[in-house]
C-alpha cells in the first residue's frame, strides 16, 4: 500500500503548501488574510490527497485501474437555490447488487469530514471487499457545505418547535441528498451532534437506516443537573490500537468515566452564569474565533496542537489548516446549538426518551476519557432491549477521548468493520 501512496503522490502536480500552526502575530496574520473557499477546498484536498485511492478534481488516470476503489469530492445539490453538500464518495469499482447497504459518515459540532481521514483507508478496504460504497458529507451549514441562513421561526419557550426546526434543517438536508445520490438504504455513522442527527434521521425516515453506529453521542441522556460540559479531554499515551483497547461498557468503566468528568466540571463551574446567558442568547464558540480577527487562527493553532497528540507535526499542521478555513467560514449551521442543547450540553429533548422506537441494530462507542456521559448510552441499550429490540451494543475504547475515531483509529476501524459486518436476524425485528 505505501508503495502506491508514494507512487500517486509522486505523480500529482503540487499542492500549495501548508501553513504551519501559528505561533507568531505575522504567521496568524497570513492565515486570517488567505482563507476563503478556494484555500479550503485546498486543505481539504491536502487532507484527501493521502487517500492513495483519492481522485483530484480535474484529474484523470488515479488511482490505479486497478485498485478496489475510487474515492472522488463532489458538491451535490438540492432543490432550494444555493443549497448543496459537500461530499466524498468512495465507491467500489465493481460493484455488486448483493453488496451491503452503504456506510455514510457524518461528522459533529462544527467539524468536517476532513476529520475521518484516518478512518477513510479501512473503511475503504471494505467497501472494496463488500463491493459497496462509503461516502462522507459535511452537515448543510457546516464544514464545506452551502453556508445558508439558519433561521428558526419558534419562540425560545417553544422547546419541541424549536428543536423540531433546527432538527429538520439537517435531517431533511440529508434526506433531499440520499434521494439525489439514489441510495436505498444506508448505515449511518455519526460522531458527536452528528450522531444525535443520525438518530433523529433513523427515527423520521426509518425504511432508509440500515444501522446505526454513534460514535461519542451528543444529546442521549436527560441532564442531571450538572454545570457545564468539561473541557475535552486529552490522553497523552500512545494508543496500542490492539482489539483489547476496545471493550463492551461494564458499570464500573462507566462509573470511573463520570467521576474523571465530575473533577473537570468542579473546576470550571466559575464561569457558569457567563456561559449560560451566552447559549440562551444563541452564542456559537466559533463567533468567538471569528471575532478575533487575526488572533483567530493562533487560537485555533493552540487547540489543534494541545487535541491531536497522536497525531505527528504534519498530519497536526494540515488538520490545523482545515479546521481553521472550515471555522472562518460564514456562519450558519452552529447557531443551531442552544436550539438542541441546552447549557451544559444535554439534550432539550433527550435521544434516550425517543430511541426506543428504533427496530435496527444501534451501536455506541465511547472514549476512555469521553466528555460525554456515557450513562446515556448504557440507559438506550436497555431500553431497545426492553422494547424487543436485542441489537443494541456499547463500547469503550481505550486511550481516546471524545474524537475517539481519530484518536485511537485503529481499534475504532477494526471495531467499525466488525459491526458493519454484523449481521441481526430479522425476528428480531417483528
């Protein structure tokens, strides 16, 4: 495989390069003044371009004939004006009409699916023994997708219709896109506020999930009447990646995660009163980055250098890269944040109260030091259980935190082949 990495990227014309993570007033500077659409479509393809199965735009002949896969970055667009989504398809180059349904990656808060470039070559691997497609999109109103007004109509003591129109803004988004990508069926596979929206997505339009696999859920469990969502947080070991480091979710490691979460929550509670009048008034964070002008992009080069430990100096650039282009861009989707969740990051309208109408088999991965309350996950596996549904799992996976799939990546892909694979027998769903 490093072979024909070297090869393709060999072959392709350059790049620009990089900019590093800034730790200087002009390198901050330079990053604010060059941001724009076309550099972040640059730093996507930057990202994209270690794929050796990736096809650059306006290119023909990569990868080789050859290979299992093709992976391409589109723009799919809907039927309202100026609405598209950014997508990455990668498909199999002969593919079966027997072959599983898709897997569709959906990434969270703010992000992009630039983040899954570590999951991409596995599930790729996959898709090409399966003979079957992978695609990742970016949330309309985020990431590189169409940054359109986000409007929600409903007054603030409204909960249900406000939670109802920001849901619909992406749901039905995402609806609109697998009709216009003429998919069947598909797994779903969400992190974070992505993964709240694939289950809101399963239970509005249920005929077209396969399964379900949540990768560090937001929005599952009630709220406890905790103070704020602790500061991610961050393993600084070095992930074996063996099939040990992920494990079924016992009690105890459940516990044990809570209380690390407790002690970070005690030490920020100072700045609760301030955080909260900020989200009731429809505050995003990335306003605040925005707002900085040029110091914007050192502060984003102070998060991506602290979070992704694991990964080495140019993998860390590049990501910076990206996320400080996707972070600049216009506003739009993230004011849905304090429609959805309420101050401290939990659910106005809980997924564990809803998820027990789901009939499909339903997968929740937690980090070893996950910000999100894993208790939420354990409470939904037993209620699908106690509705007739048996196909409910919950993992832990060691040495990550609430990025768990960029993490520790090499057990989370071995974990997600093995439940794409899973197969769950039909009487189980009558």
């Amino acid at each position: 495989m490093s072979a024909v990495v070297d090869v393709v990227t060999s072959t392709l014309p350059p790049l620009p390069p990089a900019r590093g993570i800034p730790s200087a007033f002009s390198a901050s500077f330079r990053s604010w003044m060059t941001t724009g659409e076309k550099q972040s479509a640059i730093s996507e393809e930057r990202l994209l371009r270690r794929l050796p199965f990736f096809r650059p735009r306006n290119l023909s002949g990569f990868p080789d004939a050859d290979s299992p896969v093709i992976a391409e970055s589109t723009r799919v667009d809907l039927d309202e004006p100026k609405h598209y989504l950014n997508t990455l398809s990668i498909t199999s180059t002969s593919p079966s009409p027997r072959a599983p349904p898709p897997a569709v990656l959906l990434h969270g808060y703010g992000a992009g699916l630039g983040f899954f470039v570590h999951n991409f070559p596995s599930l790729a691997k996959w898709a090409g023994h399966r003979r079957t497609s992978v695609y990742a999109m970016d949330w309309l109103g985020m990431g590189r997708s169409a940054r359109v007004p986000f409007v929600v109509k409903a007054k603030r003591n409204d909960i249900p219709g406000r939670v109802a129109e920001a849901e619909a803004f992406f749901v039905d988004s995402l609806e609109e896109w697998r009709s216009k990508m003429n998919l069947e069926k598909m797994t779903l596979i969400g992190h974070s506020l992505g993964a709240y929206f694939s289950v809101v997505y399963a239970l509005k339009y249920p005929t077209r999930v396969n399964k379900l696999i949540l990768l560090s859920p937001a929005g599952v469990p009630r709220d406890p009447n905790t103070t704020l969502p602790s500061r991610e947080l961050v393993d600084q070991g070095s992930p074996d990646g063996s099939v040990e480091s992920v494990q079924p979710a016992t009690e105890s490691e459940i516990d044990k995660i809570r209380a690390e979460q407790q002690v970070e929550k005690r030490r920020e509670s100072k700045s609760r009163r301030l955080f909260t009048y900020l989200w009731e008034e429809g505050w995003s964070p990335f306003q605040v980055i925005r707002s900085l002008n040029i110091f914007g992009p050192w502060l984003v080069g102070k998060y991506s250098s602290r979070r992704f430990v694991g990964l080495t100096e140019e993998e860390t650039r590049d990501l910076h890269d990206y996320i400080l282009n996707i972070t600049l861009a216009k506003g739009s989707g993230e004011y849905c944040i304090s429609h959805i969740l309420a101050p401290g990051a939990h659910a106005r309208m809980p997924l564990v109260d809803r998820i027990s109408a789901l009939k499909i088999p339903v997968t929740f991965v937690y980090g070893e030091h996950d910000w999100m309350d894993p208790e939420g996950g354990y409470e939904s596996v037993e209620r699908l259980r106690q509705a007739g549904n048996g196909q409910g799992r919950m993992y832990i996976v060691g040495h990550a935190g609430h990025h768990v799939y960029l993490d520790n990546s090499k057990a989370v892909n071995e974990l997600l082949v093995k439940e794409l694979d899973r197969v769950h027998p039909l009487r189980n769903y009558s």
